[in-house]
C-alpha cells in the first residue's frame, strides 16, 4: 500500500469501505508536484491517468498570438479530472492543462482503476454525483455568459452563486473574469459600483450578496 498518498480528501473517494480504499491504493499512483504556470498535460498526449488535485489549481488553458491566455476552465482542489473523457472513449487530451497555483496532483492509472470502480457501487455512485454537480457548475457558467452586458452576467452569477459548491466559486476577481469571459478591469469597475450602491460587499476577493432584489431586478428587465 502507498502510504505517501492520500485520498481521504477527494470527493469520489469519500465514504468507501475500506477494502475497496485498500485496493485503490495498492495501484501505481504517481505523485507530482507543479509550480504556477508549469505545463501539466500538452495536447495530444495519451489519456492514461486520471488527475487528482490533492492541492492546489489546474486550469485549461490556450496561449493565443498576442501572447495573452485565454482559461476555458478552471479545476479544484480535491476534485479529479477528466471523467468525462474516459467514459467517452477519448483516448488523447484534446487541450492543454496549466497549474496555476502550486499543485499536488496523482496519477491514478485509469485501466487500473475502472474495473474497481465497475465493481463498487457506493464509489460509482460517487462518480455519478460528482460529475452532476460540475454539469450543474458548467451549466450556470453557459447561463451566464448567454447575457449580452456584463452587469447582467455579474448579477446572474451572484444571485445563483449559492447554488454552487462553496470550493467551486472563484477565489480571485481574475477567476472570476475568466469564469464568466468578461475583462478583469470591466469586472472590477461593475463591482466597484454595486459595492457603492450597497449591493454587494467586498471583503479581498469574496463577495457577499447583501441586496439580492437588486440583482434580480437587473435580469428582470432583460
């Protein structure tokens, strides 16, 4: 068993019974430590291991002409990644993964690890949850960005915000921005003006809804 690695803070691997703990971790895990802007996976190379963020943030990511980047998505400590392509058969990474905090990720062998997950249902059934609430989180993103102006993509997102998983919401206004595509300085300045008018408060990067009628009010004329 690998005792260097610890799962007990993942989401899919909370609550198992032990014998099916043990038998994840007699796999091959990989462990790998990354700093802010090192180049986690590339695009096309094979999709074998299944990432697990033990700490830190891993964002996808592309570097466009003018030398500025653009974030597509961002992926959470304690949050395991990409599901969604292994059970669809992808057999290469089609994007680029950056860390953009320091980061403590695993490596769990895929081929290795599904027929254990085929044979537990209380692990599957974390699986099946997990992947519902980041189709949730990415739904509300979509929402979002559907809205033309970006105070009515500010205020869909804080009055719908509650529904998210507390780790999901963006830490800094810079997440926030590339969350919801719109420029940080436009960000900062539509902030700026809800705080002014007793709409929201802001204390370092976390927003307190504290009119959320206001809020709603702005979508309601849309």
């Amino acid at each position: 068993m690998n005792g260097q690695i610890d799962l007990s803070s993942i989401i899919i691997f909370k609550d198992l019974n032990s014998s099916t703990l043990d038998k994840i971790l007699e796999l091959p895990i990989g462990k790998v430590n990354y700093n802010p802007g090192d180049l986690v996976i590339s695009e096309g190379e094979l999709l074998e291991d299944l990432l697990v963020i033990k700490s830190g943030l891993l964002k996808q990511a592309k570097l466009l002409e003018d030398g500025s980047e653009k974030v597509v998505a961002y992926y959470y400590e304690n949050e395991v990644y990409p599901l969604h392509l292994f059970y669809a058969d992808i057999n290469k990474w089609p994007y680029d993964i950056y860390a953009e905090w320091e980061s403590e990720i695993y490596l769990i062998p895929w081929k290795k690890l599904r027929p254990i997950i085929d044979n537990d249902v209380e692990l599957l059934n974390n699986i099946i949850k997990f992947t519902a609430h980041c189709t949730c989180h990415t739904k509300m993103i979509l929402n979002a960005t559907r809205y033309k102006k970006i105070q009515e993509r500010i205020a869909y997102w804080l009055v719908n915000m509650k529904y998210i998983d507390s780790f999901k919401i963006p830490a800094t206004q810079k997440m926030l921005s590339d969350t919801i595509r719109v420029t940080r300085p436009s960000l900062n300045q539509e902030l700026k003006k809800l705080e002014s008018l007793g709409v929201i408060e802001i204390d370092i990067n976390e927003i307190r809804v504290i009119d959320e009628e206001y809020l709603e009010d702005i979508l309601e004329d849309v």
